[in-house]
C-alpha cells in the first residue's frame, strides 16, 4: 500500500507540483484492490473538475507495470487493480512497522494486593497483552507495566479480617494456610470482606482499620519487618504478587513489571513538594491540592491529604515519573476502566504543568463494565464479585466437550475462547459477556477460527503436491487473495488507533472468504491444485499469525 500511495504522490508532483498525503481504501473486490478519493481532494486546490484530475492521474498510473488495470468510477474515484504477483507479496509481507525505534510503555490489569482478582481484571489483562502484542508487530518496543495498591484503606480492611481470622496478631498461624497461589488469595478475599463489612457496620472497628491504615505506611517509612502485624502484612503482600504471578501463566500472557504504591508514593510526594514550592499546587485547609480549571472541565484534585498522606492523584504521578525514568518512554498508554476517564484527565494535566510536554506523549484508554448476561454489575465490595479463575474454570468446562480427553487442546480453546470473547469488541463500551457463546463452533468466536484453522490444515495434509503461485487467479481465487493481502493493513491500523478488534473481524471475515471459495473450488484432485494449496496454505498461515497477536494458540486438529 505504501508503495501505491508513493507512486500516485509522485505523480501528483510531477503533474501538479503539490505535496499531498494520498490515502488508499479497499472497495469490494470487483471494484478492485484499492480506491482513492485523491482527485476530489485536488479539486478545490488547483480549480478544476476532480473527473478531469482523476484522467491525468489514470493515464500515467497506466503506464506503471505495477497496476494491471486504473479505472475512474463516478464523479472522480480512482480503482487500481494490481498484479496477482503483488497481491502475493502483499499477502506474505509484514505490517508497516510505523512505530519502530520506539520505546512504549503498556501499563494495565492493575490490580491491588490483597484482593482478589475479577472479570474485568481479566478483560484488561487480555486487551493489554493483545494490545501490546500488536504494537510490537508495527515496530514498538513494548515495555509492560502494572501499577496498584499494597497500601492505603483496602489494605487496613484487609489486615484486620486477617487478625479476627488468626485469633489476634499471630503471624505463625498463615503456615495454617493452604500452600497454593489461589487458595491463599481466596483467603485474603475473604478477610478483605470481613475488613469491609466491619468497617461500615462498626465505628470501634473503623477506627482500628483508620488506626492500621496509618501503621502500614510506617511499615515502609521505618523499614518494620519484625513486629507482628508487619510481619503478617509482608508475607501475605507477597502472597498477592505470587497470586498476580501464577493469574498471568494461567491464562498465558507476558508479565508485567508491577508497581506498588509504596514505592512511587515518595516520588510523588518529593514531586509535589518540588510543584507546591513553583506554585502549581497549593495549601487549602491543610491539604495539597491541584486547582481545577472550569474552562478546560477539569476538577480541583487533592494530593496530600490533610493528615499529610498521599492520595492516589500523587501516586499516579509518581508512577508515571518512575515509568518516564526507567524506560525513557516515546509513547504511554494507561488502560483503565470508564470510571477513570475524568479523574486520570486530571492527573494528566496535572501531570504536564509540572512537565511540560509529557501529556502530548500519553495515552488514556478506557473499557466499559463486564456484564453477564444478567447486565448485573459486578462489584468486589462486598465479595458478590465473579473471580476470574471461576470464570475461565466455567469456560474449560464447555470447552472439555469439544476437546474430550485432550487436556492442551481443552486449555487451547477455552483461552482462545475467552480471549477472543473480550476483544472482538470496541474498546470503551461495555462488554456482555454470555459464557454459553464464548466455546461455539459456528459463530464469531475464537473456537470457530481455531476449527478454521484445523480444516486448513487438514486439507493440506491430504496433499501430496507442492503449492505454487506460478498460475493466473480465477475470479474467485483472486478474491481470497485480495482478502489475505488485506491482513498487514489491518495490523497497522489495529495499532494506529489502538483498537485491537478489527483483527478478530478480519480473520472472521477471512475464514467466511475461504468458506464460499472452498464450497465452490476443489483443491485436492482439481488440475489447479498446486496454486490452490498455496491459497490454503496463506490461509492457514495468516490464520495463525492472526490467532497469535491475540495470543491464543492455533490447533492443528480440532
């Protein structure tokens, strides 16, 4: 594509003596291979008719032995078909690398020790690691990040359902424990609810919590390993990282460098003592606050609270200062929930009057709520939530009806179902997620590209030839290959804008493609079975690729 668009560039130099970015669209497949609204877009700027401009251009993109036929339709669009020839390279070639040499960091999932992980943990994880696999097709260098909260109130409630459950500060008896990952944050969820659930219900009990909420930040200012309730706090925040650890190899995805709050809240508060002495924060009531602005909608935020504790607004900072240090980054993308979009807008601006320049280099980006097919909200406040593990242990059991006894193949389609649940959609709205949908075999699903994939090469095994591209398409192999050339494009523009669902639609549609081309075409036996192997075999190939930017496994039979 890029070479279409240079050669019409430097036509349009040649002609006309302007400089003018040409972008190219891909209209239906008999109206050919790319199209280009370029003379229209002329029109105004030299004052002639776009018909007339769209002659000239045709005339010598004729002459260029890339295209085999330009035709102008309506009042100025310009169709191109190219040779079969490009169309296989275009098919075989790698995505623009449009972000090569540059350094990005992907800070997602998020979660906080000492609570349990969810289903829209599990979303964000998976959108993150598909995301982040993308952008390192285009070029990036994705540094992977998470960021979440080992203090604060959460941590208090939690710690206090842990002594009512110990029978007082014992450290000695978490041995009492299961010794296993999600049994042991299982536990924590629920002292987490005990904590909560004490907290409103019982003022002597909310000011114990209060009480601790300050101690756990002592544990860190004054380096306390030994007393007894330090001595349960670190060994269970441990617990809560190993669980993070073992949560991400489940449901196979790169792990992140995590962040807790108590490292970047230093930094935060040594940035905010630097900006309040600039004058970009200021006192108010004893607080230290980031003053609003109604013209820009943006709200007062406070960043140190009145008690002298860092809220999450200075903590954020600290985060992003801690990422910019460490990975000198070109590009950030934060993925949070819809509840964040105004608060991080602050943060943001924030961020950039304290370092101008640094908010043109970040991104927000924001997912809706995970719905069941109830529309039932869920909420982790009260432990009614759904834990990820039970969810992905729901999806293994429909997948075990399609993988019978062959426990990889069982794990290959239930992560491949669920990933692929999560981003088949739009980023930013909310996702309905029916469990009874995510393992079907006829339908937009991962499990319907995964059987793709199996037939794919189920047919090539059948074969004893060898796949060739010397033959001239017929018109309906020319139309599976112009969709499977279409595949690097995708990639670039799924990275470009951030937005990873349009490749889960194009290996949908790819796989629809093949469908009415194998109904109509023999491959085995026929006399053009060398260059329809090489159909398939392009098909399968780009299938996997596909399958693997949204990290999910392409079986080989199904």
């Amino acid at each position: 594509m890029n070479k279409v668009e240079e050669i019409i560039q430097q036509i349009i130099q040649r002609q006309f003596n302007i400089e003018i970015e040409v972008s190219l669209t891909r209209p239906r497949p008999e109206f050919g291979d790319f199209a280009t609204n370029i003379a229209m877009q002329l029109a105004g700027k030299l004052g002639k008719n776009p018909r007339e401009i769209a002659e000239i251009l045709t005339a010598e993109l004729s002459q260029n032995s890339l295209f085999e036929k330009v035709e102008i339709a309506g009042p100025g669009f310009i169709n191109l078909f190219i040779s079969d020839k490009s169309l296989w390279e275009l098919a075989n070639s790698q995505p623009e690398q449009i972000f090569a040499k540059q350094d990005w960091v992907l800070e997602y999932s998020c979660p906080n020790a000492f609570k349990d992980l969810h289903t829209g943990h599990l979303y964000q994880t998976i959108y993150g690691d598909v995301l982040a696999r993308v952008l390192e097709a285009v070029g990036a260098k994705v540094h992977r990040t998470s960021f979440g909260g080992d203090v604060g109130l959460h941590v208090a409630k939690c710690l206090w359902g842990m002594r009512s459950e110990l029978g007082g500060e014992n450290p000695e008896k978490l041995a009492d424990v299961e010794n296993n990952a999600f049994e042991r944050a299982k536990w924590i969820g629920k002292t987490y609810v005990i904590g909560a659930k004490a907290y409103e219900e019982d003022e002597k009990a909310k000011e114990e919590i209060i009480e601790l909420n300050k101690a756990i930040y002592g544990f860190h200012e004054q380096n306390d390993t030994t007393s007894p309730m330090a001595k349960i706090y670190w060994e269970t925040r441990q617990w809560s990282f190993d669980y993070f650890d073992a949560f991400y190899d489940l449901i196979e995805v790169d792990r992140m460098h995590y962040y807790p709050e108590s490292s970047t809240a230093p930094i935060g508060m040594k940035v905010v003592a630097e900006q309040l002495e600039k004058g970009n924060l200021k006192k108010s009531e004893g607080a230290i606050i980031f003053e609003g602005d109604e013209e820009k909608h943006l709200h007062t935020r406070v960043f140190v609270t009145s008690n002298g504790l860092p809220t999450y607004e200075t903590k954020d900072i600290g985060v992003i200062w801690k990422e910019n240090e460490d990975y000198n980054f070109d590009h950030r993308i934060l993925i949070t929930g819809n509840d964040q979009k105004e608060y991080m807008r602050v943060v943001y601006a924030a961020a950039d009057t304290f370092n101008p320049g640094i908010g043109d280099k970040m991104t927000h980006l924001t997912n809706g709520t995970v719905r069941f097919s109830d529309g039932k909200k869920m909420s982790s406040r009260l432990g009614n939530v759904s834990r990820a593990v039970d969810v992905l242990d729901e999806i293994k059991i429909r997948a075990g009806e399609l993988a019978k006894d062959d426990e990889k193949l069982k794990n290959q389609i239930a992560l491949g179902a669920i990933k692929y649940a999560f981003v088949k959609y739009r980023l930013g709205g909310d996702i309905a997620f029916d469990i009874e949908e995510t393992v079907n075999l006829h339908g937009n699903s991962g499990t319907y590209i995964q059987y793709a994939h199996a037939r794919a090469c189920s047919i090539l095994a059948k074969s004893e030839k060898t796949a060739s591209t010397e033959l001239a398409t017929t018109e309906s192999e020319r139309k599976l290959l112009q969709k499977l050339s279409e595949f690097p494009g995708v990639v670039a523009k799924s990275a470009s804008e951030y937005m990873v669902h349009g490749i889960c639609r194009y290996l949908y549609e790819l796989a629809q493609e093949f469908n009415r081309f194998y109904e109509g075409n023999r491959v085995i036996g026929d006399e053009r079975e060398e260059l329809r192997l090489a159909l398939v075999s392009r098909y399968r190939d780009t299938l996997a690729e596909g399958l693997s930017l949204l990290g999910i496994e392409s079986p080989e039979k199904m």
